[in-house]
C-alpha cells in the first residue's frame, strides 16, 4: 500500500491519498482518498471539496 503525506482536516482527523497493488497479481486499487475511515473515489473528494468551499460563499 501506497500513502501519501496526511492532511490535517479538522480535530485531528486527516486525509490521504492512497493506493494498493496486490503484490501477487500486480492488480491495483486506487487511488482513493482516506479521511478518517471513510475511502473515497478522487471524484467523490473532489465533489465533497467543492460542496465545502460553496458553503463558505
């Protein structure tokens, strides 16, 4: 597994990004972000950043 740099978010709760490759098969899975336990699809983070930023408009 592949992890990137935590991003702090808020009270200690961070995001990453991360991918898998299954080391038998060389098949991969990701990227996805990670904040918290939640996975997400790069889509689905993009998606829940803008929704954040139009709600500070």
């Amino acid at each position: 597994m592949h992890v990137g740099k935590p991003l702090p978010v808020v009270d200690g709760l961070h995001a990453q990004l991360c991918m898998s490759v299954d080391p038998e098969s060389g098949r991969q899975d990701g990227p996805v972000v990670l904040i918290g336990a939640t996975e997400l699809t790069l889509a689905a983070a993009a998606a829940l950043g803008t929704a954040l930023v139009k709600l500070t408009l």
